[in-house]
C-alpha cells in the first residue's frame, strides 16, 4: 500500500528492513487510540540514569537511537502515504468505490502516524495537540468511509474540511521529509531529545507539531464511551498538598511494589505539574510514570507489556484494575468498556455517584495479560473533569428507556449515566446498549424529558473496537 517516493540505498542502509518490519507489527491501534495518547509513551528517556557499564550503556544508546530512528521513518512512510490517499480522495469522483477506498486506506495511514508520533521522545505539552489531532483526521476519514458504505456521497462541507485536512498533512510532509535530510547528515534525535529548554525538548523545536485549529470535526466517541471527554477547560479533580519530589516517588513505590529500579526523570509543568519517573519491574517491563505535584497522585502511566502466553483472563485483568485505580483514588468504580488486542486488554473504568455513571471522570488502563501488570494507566481526564455534583436520575425509567428503543433491535442492557454531549453540556441520561443485524449500538435518552440525545454505533476493525 505504500506509495511513497523511493529514497536512495545510502540514505536507509539497514533501517529500511527493520522499518518494514516494523510496521506489519504495529496491530495495536485502537481508533483514537487509546489514545491515547499518553499510554504508548514508552521510549521517552529510555536512556536517561541506566546504570551500566560504559560498554553497555554505549550499545544501550546506540539501541535507543536506532529505534528513534525507526520510529521517524515509520511516521514519514505513514504521513506520505497519509498525503498521497486524501488526495487521490479529492481528485477522485464523487460517491465512487475508490474514493471510499482511499479514506479507508487514509484512516489506516493516520492511525499508523499516530502510534509512530507517540513513540518518539516529543514533549509531552506538545505531543497530545498532535496526537488528537491525527486521532481526529484517522476518526474523520473512516466515519466519512462508512457514510459512503450506505450509498451516501460527500457534502460540500466535508469536502471543504478535507481540503484542509489535506493542506495541513501536506505541510507536515514537506517538514518530515525535509527533517529526514538532518537525520542523514548525522542528527541524533537522542542527543537533541536530552536538550530540554522551558520544558521542550530541541528534537521537538526541531521537528514541530502538527496543528491546525482551522480544522473544525464533528463530535466523534473513539476508544470506548466518551473516553476523550474533556468537558472542562480547568483542572477540577486535584486537590490535598504539593507533594516533594522524595514523596512522589514513595508513592510510585508503593503502587510498583515490584519495581526492582526506579529513577527520577525530572519534571513537567504544563496543564499538570508532574514528577516524572522511570520504573524497572521483576518482569524488566520498562514503564513511564508521572505523579501529580498537587496530591501526589498517579496521572500517567506508559510502557510495554511482555510478550508470551496470557497467564491471567480478562476478569482477573478487570479486578486488577479496578484495584489500582481504587488505590489512587477513583472510588465506586466498574469497567465500562474493555477491548483485547494481543497481550493487552484496555479498560475505561468510570466511578459513580448515586448509582450514576460518571462518563467525564473516566480513567483509562492497560493490562498487560502476559505478566498481569499495569503497563498504561491515563487519568488526566478524571483529575481535569471530577468534582462535586448534585445528579438525579429524573423520570425517565430503565424500562421506559427501553421501550423507545426500535422494536428489530435486541436489548442487550440499560442504566443511568452522565453523558457529555455537545456545547460542554453533562446530562443524565440512560443508555440503552442493543443489537441489530450483527452491529451494537448505544442510545442515549434524556433521563428527565426522554428525548433522544445522542446514539453510537461500535464499529468492528482488525485493530480493535471503534465506537462512533
């Protein structure tokens, strides 16, 4: 599928076959995955307080560089390719076969992107503009596929926010490839990723973002119910005293109580004020770990899991989480969504209140099933949206709820919720999970008038479940 331009055998030497390899591997992608953004996370600093030898820590380095490397050239494959689909999409016929395979390949492309921009050491105030980004653009192109599956063409509207979807992956293709000559003439995405000033690092400064707030979506639900619902602009959830550093990093041991290594990494001060972390476990899984100044919370958790034979199902990987974000503090919690790719099953587990689902406060994990550890964790969304509220459950009942859903579709469940809706609005509602004709779908009724506020739709790919 690859369209890209060819590059000489002296400018890829032996990283072409690992880059290709590399990329029939990457099976984790999760629409806006899971995003996450901050779970894939887990090559930033690798080389930072790795207590060696000289000879090791040099090939150690050497190791690391090679991986940076690879990662760069897997994202300027992806976004070239990104390119080359959105515009063979404009130029194509409205309505036709090949333009719906185009946006299909382009979702592909941007998901690709999005795992190759989280595993190379950007700053983490600049990487999660970038990484929403390319989530929206790889969510955007597969809704507009899906639409065209049901005989629908493209408006004019979409076709002009394509246009700029396209003016903006261009741009970035043109400073990728031209960031592509400075990796040939001996730049060290390592060296210039250790440069850190005012909290951004020169390979960021070197490399930019991709952003372009001209680009205006329509509301879409990627990894799981509402798991990008960021209803507030200000930091609610974090309250208690500022930690120091040595607090923080007892509390990393006392979630990590097998860490056989844990190194202090520095700090981030953006949206959340951090301790950041390295942590070795028994298992030599590597993970990331960031720990809120204020409280001296867990915010970020990101690493790898191990490979191998699952040695825990997916109850025991549910309870497993459940206990970990009970013992950072989300109280009254169940998993609301879980999906399985390879060794890792992800959870988005949501507290509630008064029997009501908090669907703004979720709190995402993942569960390596091979060593049965925590390997992601994301709560940045609990901390930003938490607070004190006075809900009802209205007048809408369960049952009620039920009867307004169409009589061909199977109900599956039904239950109180707070859903984030448009216009930052929270509204109770009940979800009503049913099937019809092998697809599931998640309506949401205004649980005080019953109006029809919102229906999701799961949508099944290779790389796990998407829900729009």
């Amino acid at each position: 599928m690859s369209e890209i331009n060819q590059k000489s055998a002296s400018n890829k030497s032996a990283l072409a076959h690992e880059r290709g390899e590399n990329k029939r591997k990457n099976g984790a992608i999760i629409g806006l995955s899971i995003a996450t953004a901050v779970l894939a996370l887990s090559t930033i600093g690798l080389g930072v307080g790795v207590c060696v030898s000289q000879h090791n820590a040099m090939n150690y380095r050497a190791d690391l560089e090679n991986v940076y490397n690879n990662n760069f050239y897997n994202l300027l494959d992806s976004v070239n390719n990104l390119e080359n689909k959105i515009s063979k999409t404009l130029s194509s016929g409205s309505g036709s076969t090949y333009q719906r395979k185009m946006l299909l390949e382009a979702s592909k492309n941007a998901s690709e992107a999005e795992i190759s921009v989280s595993q190379l050491p950007l700053s983490q105030s600049e990487i999660q503009d970038t990484i929403k980004l390319v989530n929206q653009i790889s969510g955007y192109t597969s809704t507009l596929a899906e639409k065209m599956v049901r005989g629908e063409s493209l408006t004019p509207e979409e076709v002009d926010t394509l246009e700029k979807i396209h003016k903006s992956v261009l741009d970035l293709k043109l400073r990728l490839n031209d960031f592509e000559k400075k990796l040939n003439n001996g730049y060290s995405i390592l060296d210039r990723s250790l440069d850190v000033r005012e909290d951004v690092n020169d390979f960021t400064r070197s490399l930019n973002s991709l952003k372009n707030n001209d680009i205006e979506y329509p509301t879409m639900i990627y990894d799981g119910p509402f798991s990008d619902s960021v209803v507030s602009s200000k930091v609610k959830g974090l309250s208690g005293k500022t930690v120091t550093k040595s607090e923080a990093a007892e509390n990393v041991k006392k979630h990590f109580k097998v860490a056989t290594d844990i190194v202090y990494e520095g700090e981030t001060n953006g949206r959340f004020e951090t301790f950041n972390f390295r942590v070795v476990n028994s298992d030599s899984e590597r993970l990331f770990v960031q720990v809120t100044k204020i409280g001296g919370n867990i915010l970020t958790i990101s690493g790898t899991g191990r490979n191998g034979e699952s040695s825990i199902d997916e109850k025991a990987s549910k309870d497993i989480a459940i206990k970990f974000a009970t013992d950072n503090g989300i109280e009254d919690a169940e998993v609301v969504w879980s999906d399985t790719i390879e060794n890792d099953i992800y959870l988005n587990i949501a507290p509630k209140s008064g029997g009501i689902i908090l669907y703004p406060d979720l709190v995402k994990v993942k569960v390596n099933m091979t060593s049965g550890t925590i390997v992601g964790y994301d709560a940045t969304t609990y901390f930003t949206n938490h607070t004190d509220r006075s809900l009802s459950k209205g007048g809408l009942s369960l049952s009620d709820a039920k009867g307004k859903v169409p009589s061909n579709f199977e109900i599956v469940q039904a239950r109180h919720v707070l859903s984030p809706l448009d216009y930052n609005r929270e509204v109770v509602c009940v979800e009503v999970e049913a099937d019809n004709e092998n697809s599931t779908y998640y309506f949401y009724f205004n649980s005080s008038d019953g109006d029809l506020e919102n229906v999701l739709k799961v949508i099944e790919t290779d790389d796990g479940n998407l829900l729009m």
